[in-house]
C-alpha cells in the first residue's frame, strides 16, 4: 500500500480574492509560507475582486488536475456551476475566510471567522463606550454581497438592537479599501453638518476605517474623540492610528486561514478523515488598553 500521502506530493490551487486590504496581502503571504513549509505546489491566482476571474482560475485548476483547490470567494452566490466541476472531477474545494451559498456537498470546509460575532463584538464595544448618550453611527460596508458584510452588518444591529439611543444612520459600502473608505466617509461628513452629527463609524475593515480617518482629519475632526471609531481585522496600521488615539477598537481576524485548511487537506488525503464542515477561527477585541504599539511592532512584518 504507498505510505500515506505527505503534503509534500500535493498541488493546490489558490484562487486569492485580490490585495484589497492589508489583511489580505496578510493572508495571501501566510498561505504562501505554510505551503513552503508543507512543500506544497502552490498554483496562485489573484482574481483583482473579480469573480468571474475566480472562476477562470478554478476552471484552470480543474483542467491542470490539482489535487485540492483554496479559494476565498470574493462573493457568496454564484458557484453552484464550478463547483460541481470540481465535485465531478473528484478535487477537494476548501472555502477560505468566506463563505458560499451553495450546497455543502460541493465544498470541503469553510475556514473563516464567525462574523455575525465579530459585529457582535464591535457593537457591544460601542454600547458599553457610549452607555445611554445619544450616538448617530455611520457604517462602511464591506465588498457588496460577500459573506463578512452580510454577517458583520447583522451582528453589529443585533448589539444595538436594544439601545434605542444608538442608530446607524448612514450605511454604504467601502469595498474593504482605504480609498474607498476615505471618498465615502467624506461624503458622510458633508451629509451629517461637517461631521457634527456623526457621534461613532463602524467600518467592516480596518482599512476602510484608516481612510475614513484621513477624512475625519481633514474636515477638521478628531478621529477618536470627536468620532468613536471601530472596526474589524487587527492590522497593524490600526494600532498605530489606537496609539495616537485616532481609533478605538478593532476586532482581530487570524490572516492564517490556510494552516488549518492543510491540516484538513493532509489528513482526508492521509486516511480519508473528512473536516467539520465550518472551522470557526478565534476573534478578539483589542482597544486602546491594551499597548497598541506594543501589537503594532508584533504584528508588522507578518505580511500586512
Ligand atoms: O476582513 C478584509 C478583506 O474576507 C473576512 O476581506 C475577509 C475580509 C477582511 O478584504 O480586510
């Protein structure tokens, strides 16, 4: 019987999201060094946040006849299609910090976040900061569609739900960049009295959150202060903006999504073991208590 196969005999391919965020270059890297440590082939392929370049990447994988495919779906619908190919050809789909609205049968398991909790977390956090006073909150969604701005939406009005002295009253999506986070969060800022109405941001990502602090600071605010500002992901460039007490509080999300993905991978291809179908990674809140330089110099240079 040949020895049980080592992840050094695999070939995956990867279909990445894009470099969208900090965090995603984050992940994008640390999947590169587990794969290197596993002496895994790793096939990537940056879809730019096109779906439709996922696809063309999976059909190529399909083609090639890797042994398993990684993919970070850049949106929830749309992949009953592919994913049956991949079924029919008998190679292992593993979701990665997304998921899909397709049957389970068509994929592996999903190793992601909870992110009806991460909004949850967010929430609390401003409940607790702003106790009963009056606090009209503007929110930068995530990528239109994606599971993390669905579920981090949900769990954010879940928190609130309860405390009618706190509203969101501006909603739209920043895309998960700072670019866009900044053009929209100035538009909120003209919207609201130059700001003065504006009391709290949750932004989906803390990159959106860093732009949208460029723009608090320019119409004249103090992010921080003037603006509560939380949001979700622990990248390093929120801590230095917590330092200088521009940001409040973020809610940690592990960019190492693909280390329990290959130990799935290794042990199915190993005996046969099949994974839970969703692999919840932990998610943490950090705030202005606890040294954010200190977690700044931790985390730079981890990829970000
Ligand atoms: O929060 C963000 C990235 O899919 C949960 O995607 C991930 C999100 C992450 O653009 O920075």
């Amino acid at each position: 019987m040949a020895g049980a196969a080592s992840a050094a005999d695999l070939t995956v391919g990867f279909s990445q999201i894009g470099s969208e965020s900090g965090w995603r270059a984050a992940e994008t890297s640390v999947t590169k060094q587990e794969a290197e440590k596993r002496k895994v082939d790793l096939k990537f392929a940056d879809a730019q946040q096109k779906q439709e370049n996922q696809i063309k990447a999976l059909r190529g994988f399909i083609a090639q006849g890797v042994d398993a495919i990684f993919i970070a779906p850049v949106v929830e619908t749309g992949w009953d299609t592919v994913l049956q190919e991949a079924k029919d050809a008998e190679i292992p789909v593993i979701l990665l910090d997304r998921g899909v609205k397709a049957s389970p049968d068509l994929y592996m398991t999903v190793v992601a976040s909870d992110q009806v909790h991460e909004g949850k977390v967010a929430g609390d956090w401003l409940v607790k900061d702003v106790g009963d006073k009056t606090c009209n909150v503007v929110e930068l969604q995530g990528t239109t569609g994606s599971s993390p701005a669905i579920n981090r939406k949900k769990g954010f009005e879940d928190a609130i739900a309860s405390h009618a002295n706190i509203k969101i009253t501006r909603s739209q999506t920043g895309d998960f960049t700072r670019a866009k986070g900044k053009e929209v969060m100035e538009g909120f800022l003209k919207a609201e009295n130059g700001g003065k109405n504006i009391c709290a941001l949750y932004a989906h990502n803390d990159d959106m959150a860093v732009g949208a602090i460029q723009a608090i600071k320019e119409a004249g605010l103090k992010p921080g202060t003037d603006i509560k500002v939380v949001s979700i992901d622990a990248v390093p460039d929120i801590f230095q903006a917590m330092a200088a007490g521009e940001a409040n509080a973020t809610v940690e999300l592990t960019p190492n999504m693909a280390g329990p993905a290959f130990d799935a991978l290794e042990k199915f291809k190993a005996d046969g073991t099949l994974p839970p179908k969703q692999i919840i990674t932990e998610s943490k809140l950090y705030t202005q208590a606890d040294d954010p330089m200190k977690v700044y110099e931790e985390k730079k240079g981890l990829g970000y």
